[in-house]
C-alpha cells in the first residue's frame, strides 16, 4: 500500500469513528431517528451522501474532519466541493449543521442537532 492510501484509509477510518460515536450520542439521548449517508439530492442526479440527515425535519449534519491536519475540507477542490453540496442542501430546504471531531467529542454537535430538531418541531 502506498503512503497516500495509507493515509487516505486512516484518516476514512478515524472519521468513521467520529461517526459512530455521534450515531451512539445521538441513539443514548434518544434524538429523532437519524438517517446515516442519507442521499439528499437524488431528484438532482447527483449521489451526495448527508453523515446524518433528518428529512422530516429538514436537517442535515456533517462531522468536518481534517481542519488543522489540511485535510479536503480545508484544501480549494474540496472546500469549493463543500460549498456546492451546502449550497444544494439549503435550495432544497435543509438547514446545515457542520461540526468537527471535537464538537462531537464535547458534545456540543448533540446539544446543537437537538437544539436544531427542536426549532423545526421536533418534540424530545
């Protein structure tokens, strides 16, 4: 394996693990059921996966890796990339939510997705 996919696959790796631990906070407190890797813009044909969406609620939450390693989303191509996506998002009516790994870790990416399901009528 080369170094590049070396890197490519720890840094898929530790993203999934944010992933998963998210998808464990947001199960424990009993959030509104999430839909993971949920294609959002299909009547578009385009397959852009959402980490978390909630459709009813039209929300979308994304966990932004690599911010201070100069990882894609902090990099030109990717951050143009993002923009598209969210931009897309919000024409059809999804509210973003980005957070980092840190977010997730502290947990102000659960407290800011319930704060968010709630104003679009989400009841806890």
């Amino acid at each position: 394996m080369s170094p590049a996919a070396a890197r490519r696959l720890a840094a898929k790796l530790k993203r999934e693990a944010f992933e998963r631990l998210f998808a464990q906070q947001l199960a424990a407190a009993r959030v509104a059921p999430t839909i993971p890797q949920h294609q959002f813009a299909l009547a578009l044909g385009r397959k852009w996966t959402a980490d978390f969406a909630w459709p009813d609620y039209g929300l979308i939450c994304e966990i932004q890796g690599g911010g201070f390693t100069g990882g894609r989303h902090t990099r030109g191509q990717g951050y143009e990339d993002d923009c598209e996506r969210q931009s897309v998002a919000a024409t059809l009516g999804y509210a973003i939510v980005p957070v980092t790994p840190r977010h997730v870790k502290d947990g102000r990416a659960l407290r800011w997705v319930q704060q968010a399901l709630v104003a679009r009528g989400w009841k806890p």
